[in-house]
C-alpha cells in the first residue's frame, strides 16, 4: 500500500486536495495501520477503534452525528525504547489548493511535499538526512485522458536522484531525469515518490528540486523528447542545505525610499539592505509574505511576491505598487509564515505617507530606448511619451536606437534630472505586457532598465516569449548584454534571407567591425529547459542576439532576435536503436559552446539561479556567440545526432533558421553503409535546401547532391548531381584492356541563377565525372566543369598499383565576369614525399608559381614516426622570386626582388613566402569567389 492519503473537497470538480503522506527521513518511523471513519467517532477512541458498517459519514442527517466529516487515524508501532533513548514517529499533512489553476495553462498540476531543510552532523562534513525523498502529487485537470506523458526531475548542483539505489551524478536542470506514464485519465493522480542524495558544500544555500511535466504524446514528441511547447505542468521545490563553512547572510532591510507616494498609479518603492540573495529565495518558497499595513490598523493589503523585483548582487530592490491607497500612513512588513522558524521582517525606514498631492504624482512613459552615439560609443537611455515623439528624433536615424521598450514605465532620476533607471512591470499574462525591439514579449513579471556607471543594464524578472510566434524564450531572471561606453555594440545586421551581414562593408549605417560585439539575451541554462518544435524540427535554444533584418537598399526592415541553437537530427533516424554508440556532440561541434558552459557551471555551482550581473559578467567573458556559428570540429566516427545552428529567427513571428553542417548518418537497413554528406537547410525569406552525400558499399561509391530554392514559395532546382564508381576491374572500352571505365557520372549547378539571369553571361554549369583506369596499373578520377563564364578540370586520387601519389591536379580558368587562371597539383608518395604547388593568373595582371615539397619519417617507424625532416618553397611572382628552406630546427630564406637585391635570412623576416600560403597547405581551402554568383572555389592541394 502507498504510504500516502488525500482527499478531494468536490470529487466532480476538485479545487482543494489534503493529504497525509510519509515524512521522508530515516529518523522518522511512518505508520504502521490506518483507519477510515467519522471524525467524531475516531476522535472520541483513543485505540482499538472498532468501524461501523452501518455509519455513512457523507450523509448529513446519519442520526449518531448529523454531520458529514470524514477523517483517517494513523497508527504507529514504536517497538521497545531503551533507556534515555529516543525514537521519531511522524506523517506530512497539508492541503494543496486549485482554486486558481486555469487548464488552459496548466493540465497537470503537481503538488510537492519534502523536508524543507536538512541537518548537519557534528563535524559538519555530511547531512544527517541526507538520504532523502520527496513526493509528488500529479493531478490531470486536462478534459482529456493524456496517453503520454513525463515527468522531468531538474536538479541543482549537491542533490542527485537515487536511481534504484544507486546515487546518479549526471542529472542537471538541462539533463533531467525523466519518468514517463501511460494513460492519464481525466481527474486521475499519479504519486511520484523521488529518492535523493544531498552533498555537504562550503556555502549554505537554497536548493531548488524543479518538477516539469510534458505531454510526449505527439510524433514531434517521438522518443520522449521534452517540447517546451508541450510543458504542461511544473512546480518548484527549495530545500536548505546548511554548509560546512559558510551560513547564508542575514537578511536586513536598512532602508526605504521615497518617504512620500501618491494614492494611485503605477509607483515604485525601493529598498536596500543585506542579504537579499537569502530573502528572494525565502519569498520563491513561500517563507515570507510580503503585506502593506495602515499605522492606524485600519487595514492591511496583501502583495503578490512578484511585484517585488531584488538585485541580489546589489542587495537593492524594487517594490510597484499598483493598488490604489487611502491617504495615510504605511509601514512595509515581510511577514514570516509558521512553519519557517523565521522572524518578521520590519523596521521604522519602511514607513512612508501616502498622499493625493498631484505634485507627488509619478510620470509614466510609453517607449524607452537605449541608444548608440559617438565614435567611441556612448549609450544613454531615453524615455518618450509617445510614438510621434520618438519618430520626431529617431524616425530618419533608426541605427542610432539599439533598444526600444513598449508599454508603460516608470522613471528614476538623479540629482541632476538624468534619467538613470527605467521600470516596467506585468502582473499577469494580461497587464502591461511590454515588448523589447518589436520581437520579445515581457510578461508577469518586471524589467529594470539602468545606467550603472558608464554602463547600460537591462534585467529581466519575468517570462519572455518571441513576439507573435509567443514561443518560450525563459521564464525567471535573465538579462541582455552590459553596454559599456566605448566598446562597439551593435545589432546583427540580416538581409531578407536570413543570411548574416557580418563581414560585409556596404551596408551602410549597419556595418559592423572587427570588435564589434552582439547583444545576448543571458539566462542561466546549460541547454534549456525544453525542446522548440519550429519548422517540423526540433531545436533546443540555448541564448539569443538581437538583430535587425535590412533590404538590398540599406533600410530597415524589421528589428529580429536570433537565438543560437541545437538542431536535433532524430528525423532523420527511423530506427533509434540504430544510434548506440553514436555521438551526439563532438561530430557535431556542439562542445565548442557546451565546453564553455561547463566552465561556468564550475564558476557557480547553481547557475540557473545566479545574479544577474554574474551571468552577464562570466558569460561576457567566456562565450563568443558570434562564434558558435563556425564550422563543425571533425567527427570521431560515431553518428550525427545534432548540429549547431546559428540563426533561429523571430521577428513578429517565426522567420525561419539557418544551418549547415558536415553530417553522418547511421545504417537504414541491415549491411547498408553509413552516410557522410552535408545538410544545408535555410528557411529563411527566398528559402532552399541542399543535401549532399556520399556512401561506400563494398563494392561501390554512390554520391548525390542536390538542391532546391523557392522563388515566391514555389520550389525550383538549383543543382543536381549523381556519381557512380569504385567498380574493380571496370569495364574495358578498346577492346585491348588498356583502358577502362570504373564509375561516372554527372549533372548541372547554377539552375536557379540561370532562370532568373540578371547578368549578360548565364551561369549553369554543367558537371562531367569519369572514374578510369590504364592498364590496370594507374588509375584516377576526373571531374569537368564546362559553363559559359569558364571551364575547370580537375584530377584527384590518382593510385599507382593502388598506391596513391596524386591527391589533387586542377585547372581552372575564368573569362566572364573577370579573367582568372589557376593550375595547381598535390602530390603524396607513400606518406613519406609530399608536395603541391600553384600557378595563378588574375584580371589585373597579377601572376604567381609556388611550390612546396616536403620529407617526413614514415609514421610506422618507432619513435621518429611522423617527424618532418626536410621542406623547400620555390616561388616567383610580378614582384619577386624567393626560395626557402626547412631542415629540422633551420628555417632560412633567400629573395630577390627583380630590379633589386638579394635579402637572406628567417623567411618570415624577409618576407619569402607565397601570397597564397593556404594554396600549398594540405587541406580544403577556398581559392576564388565569383563576384557575381558567388560561388567559391575549394581545393584540395
């Protein structure tokens, strides 16, 4: 029998729940019996209570009681005490109430009951009850049975799940510990009883188990995935963990201001004190309760805990009143529930009048930038009244405005009548819901717009959606990037399709240099606290930039925020069994940022739960979110299971993503290869896909390569292609076998340009592959290029009786829209001699030949294996000729500029090197970009 009891006040419609449950601690013993009955007949038995079959106690008018009160007795065996012994007997009771819970919101409720505190031992190293559980109470006020769902266990940092007796160390608040139910029947409870295991750490501090409940019922949710969308319940659970050094601070109001507000309006109050990391907590778990009383006694007026916004970090905070007062006089008292062992919180300082002095009357505005001047910026904050105001200054100059809130805020001045904080605040879903740059909702909650020295903050208490589309973005605290004057910060310039304008020099007033840095949205998640179905995908998203979309004439189309995210690929896997062993982040690159993020969770053990100002100072310093964009690392040989996006864009709605990633797939089918290719999805504006791909069987190389573009949402191709080889012998084309044919192939690139053609010369390209082999002996394959604006040829994986000594030959020459020529060759022999060279010719008469050509120790040679001993550059170009030499630790040089002097010496020194340097590398390097389609040039030399 479960050791938990509760009861409904309305069985057809419950909004209260009582229960009576276990204690939870090894220290407690839990009952041994229970009884049902009346609750006068069970108050008047002390033991041996005998039940009567013929008393109903829902029945009003039964004729022992006339009442209907029904009620359980719990009985414990305590067993035989010694002397000067003790034992412990004890059972949970409370009543959790539903009076407010909207089903629209909220289908499950979940119900928590735990200790609240734990206890040291003697040498303060571990806790007494450590071992420790807490139950959950899962109600389904949904009007339909919910056939799937799950229950996400988020734990901080010191507390780990017990899992079948074992302590569990992996679990986070980003990875939590699930279990799933089938089933959920309308008005149905689950019992959740959850085993845990609390670590002694150096601080004391609150501790904060969250509950989440998903409904994984639908195919997007396939494999349980955790859809912020489909979170349908939660609940938060604070335990005080006392540490084995340091107590938590006290908390102290010293002071509060102003002494003087008016009757009505939206008014703020501020306090300043210590300890306010303590009591912000303490308000979450409902320790204090936080009421304004009339000295006089005459009335008292209770406040949400919410309208009070704390900066922990600063031990300030701010209280809005929005309640409309009678005159007189207040005082402000935090009032301690029985149950906390805590103290009132009150003091002389929190005392202020309340008066209908007009002159006493706050000013609100509707709109508050943040805006950018200066060449060494300098960013101020401003306040309009209205629309018209704003447009009368910034209308023509919209670059120079970072930041622009709506709603309704409140001012605070300094002596000298500069505005140096701005306030804003939602009560409900309802209430002044404000939006940041036309592309964030902020709700229930507050924002704190403030100049703290010679930097702009902006701190969020509050949840925020994505404006329109109304996705999750974070609820809680959270904050944007510091702006400090004299450090460049702009907004991420976009042009219609999404694509980033970084590295472009003319786009006008939104060029962005080299030190230029983004402005993040900041919240203390290490990956989120749900997947985001978007598009048909699902995607995880881990922070934001804000942004702004421009059109190819430089203006502004709309303000965007782009988040950073992880794209995951289980579409893709039909079969999930397929992945065992696969690797979920090193293929991917995903630990580029995740590897940060674990540098902060080593910095503050309870990151979810951290300042504000220490998130946005060790995420500042340790995160380039410009970077997460970059190219993947390699993959180890496991499966893709996620890549990186760098874009996932709103702006009003949901515009799309961006993404583009080396990939590699698990087997289909039993004895099917693995796939390696590369996926580029764009689904932004003018949207297009590509996909290309290769596979080896073992008799066979299959590659294909595809993309599609829309044009007004119409889908239309862009490039295919499809290649077929690795067949051994081939077949034999002259009849003499001296040559034969292993695989070929073939298609055409630059369709779409071509259709909609703006230039004189069109760009389709037609793509010619032949795999081939002379006289068994060397073999090689060839792939041609034939356009209108010019021809490429190249020559790869040349084998000499299977060993390979070419790895490259190209040819490339360009007449439309400039002259451009390139020949180049990468040679290896038995990994022992390598060399490459180039040959370049541009439209402006530039020219230059470069080789390299290198001797290394084999790598199966003990010891020396791998080690360089020889390189020599030869080069000539318009300019100079020059040859180098490195021989072990020697690295020497000679140039000769024509018409001038021999120079010796270091060869970086002198300067003798290649203008191309990345030509002579061993790796894929970009070597040309058309300036009219834009297509770049790769090689491998």
């Amino acid at each position: 029998m479960e050791m938990l009891f509760f009861a409904y006040n309305d069985l057809s419609a419950p909004t209260i729940t009582a229960y009576s449950l276990k204690v939870g601690s090894d220290l407690y013993k839990d009952h041994e019996e229970v009884i049902f009955g009346h609750w006068n007949n069970l108050a008047s038995t002390v033991f041996e209570y005998k039940a009567d079959s013929n008393m109903n106690f829902t029945n009003t008018q039964n004729t022992k009681y006339l009442t209907a009160d029904s009620a359980y007795a719990l009985y414990y065996d305590l067993g035989t005490m010694a002397k000067d012994s003790k034992v412990g007997a004890g059972t949970i009771y409370g009543v959790y109430s539903h009076a407010d819970i909207d089903p629209q919101e909220a289908k499950v409720t979940v119900d928590i009951s735990g200790p609240k505190r734990l206890t040291l031992d003697g040498e303060r190293k571990e806790y007494t009850d450590g071992s420790f559980n807490i139950t959950a109470l899962l109600n389904n006020f949904d009007s339909n049975t919910l056939k799937h769902i799950a229950l996400a266990v988020r734990t901080p940092d010191g507390i780990n799940p017990v899992i079948n007796g074992k302590i569990e160390e992996d679990y986070s608040y980003s990875d939590s510990y699930t279990i799933k139910y089938e089933n959920f029947l309308v008005g149905q409870i689950h019992t959740a009883v959850i085993n845990f295991n609390a670590e002694v750490q150096p601080e004391s501090q609150y501790r904060k188990i969250i509950l989440d409940v998903y409904d994984i019922s639908g195919n997007e949710a396939t494999g349980g995935k955790l859809l912020s969308q489909n979170l349908i319940g939660t609940a938060e659970h604070y335990i005080y963990c006392p540490g084995g050094v340091v107590d938590l601070p006290e908390v102290s109001i010293l002071s509060g201001s102003p002494n003087m507000i008016y009757h009505e309006g939206t008014r703020y109050y501020y306090l300043s004190g210590t300890g306010f990391s303590t009591l912000e907590t303490q308000l979450d778990k409902g320790d204090y309760s936080i009421f304004l009383q009339r000295t006089d006694g005459l009335s008292s007026y209770s406040i949400d805990k919410d309208k009070l916004n704390i900066n922990a970090t600063e031990n300030t905070a701010n209280l809005l009143l929005d309640l409309k007062l009678p005159v007189g006089q207040y005082q402000l008292l935090f009032e301690a529930s029985g149950t906390s062992g805590l103290e009132d919180i009150t003091s002389p300082t929190l005392g202020f009048l309340v008066t209908d002095d007009a002159g006493q009357k706050n000013t609100t505005y509707g709109l508050v930038t943040v805006t950018k001047t200066g060449n060494s910026p300098k960013y101020n904050i401003e306040v309009f009244e209205s629309e018209t105001k704003y447009k009368e200054k910034y209308g023509s100059k919209p670059h120079e405005v970072l930041l622009i809130f709506r709603g309704e805020f409140t001012t605070k001045e300094d002596a000298e009548k500069n505005i140096i904080q701005v306030e804003g605040a939602s009560t409900s879903k309802n209430d002044n819901v404000m939006t940041l740059n036309n592309s964030i909702d902020i709700q229930e909650g507050s924002v704190v717009i403030r100049k703290d020295g010679d930097t702009v903050k902006v701190d969020f208490n509050a949840k925020l959606y994505t404006t329109g589309a109304r996705s999750l973005i974070w609820s809680g605290s959270s904050c944007l990037t510091g702006l400090k004057d004299g450090k460049d910060f702009a907004l991420i310039p976009y042009n219609k399709n999404g694509e980033r304008l970084i590295d472009e020099k003319d786009i006008g007033n939104y060029t962005i240099g080299e030190e230029t840095k983004p402005i993040t949205i900041i919240w203390g998640s290490m990956g989120g606290r749900g997947l985001q179905a978007l598009a048909g995908m699902l995607l995880n998203m881990e922070f934001g930039n804000l942004g702004v979309q421009i059109d190819g004439s430089n203006k502004e189309i709309r303000r965007v925020v782009s988040f950073g995210a992880e794209l995951d690929l289980g579409f893709l896997f039909p079969d999930p069994s397929q992945l065992e062993g696969g690797d979920s982040s090193d293929s991917s690159g995903i630990n580029d940022y995740l590897s940060l993020l674990v540098d902060l969770a080593i910095k503050i053990p309870d990151i979810a739960d951290a300042p504000t100002d220490t998130l946005r100072e060790l995420f500042e310093s340790t995160v380039n979110t410009i970077a997460y964009g970059g190219k993947p690392e390699d993959d180890d040989g496991g499966v893709t299971l996620a890549i990186r996006v760098p874009d996932v864009i709103f702006g009003g709605a949901f515009l799309g993503f961006i993404c583009s990633a080396e990939v590699k797939l698990p087997p289909y089918v039993d004895g099917f290869p693995e796939l390696e290719g590369k996926l580029v999805i764009k689904t932004v504006g003018d949207w297009s896909m590509a996909a290309e791909g290769k596979v080896s069987f073992t008799s066979m190389v299959l590659e294909a390569k595809l993309g599609i573009k829309s044009y007004n949402g119409i889908p239309i191709p862009d490039n295919f292609y499809l290649f077929v080889g690795g067949f051994s012998p081939g077949i034999n084309v002259d009849g003499f076998g001296v040559l034969w044919i292993m695989g070929g192939g073939g298609g055409l690139e630059e369709i779409y340009d071509t259709i909609f053609c703006s230039g004189e010369v069109p760009p389709l390209t037609l793509l010619l592959s032949v795999q081939a082999s002379i006289l068994q002996v060397f073999e090689a394959r060839a792939d041609l290029s034939l356009s209108l604006r010019g021809i490429g040829l190249e020559l790869s994986d040349g084998r000499i009786l299977k060993v390979k000594v070419i790895d490259s030959m190209k040819l490339k020459l360009d007449w439309y829209p400039e002259f451009y020529f390139l020949a180049s060759v990468s040679l290896g022999i038995l990994d022992v001699i390598n060399g490459s060279g180039y040959i370049v010719v541009e439209h402006d008469g530039f020219f230059e030949f470069a080789a390299k050509a290198s001797v290394q120790i084999p790598d199966d040679v003990p010891a020396f294996g791998g080690i360089n001993v020889a390189t020599i550059n030869l080069g000539a170009n318009a300019t100079r000729i020059y040859g180098t030499a490195e021989v072990l630790l020697l690295n020497l040089g000679v140039v000769y500029y024509w018409g001038g002097d021999f120079e010796f010496g270091e060869k970086d020194e002198i300067g003798a090197g290649p203008t191309y340097p990345e030509l002579l590398e061993f790796q894929e390097s970009p070597v040309y970009v058309d300036p009219d389609t834009g297509e770049i040039l790769y090689m491998l030399v």
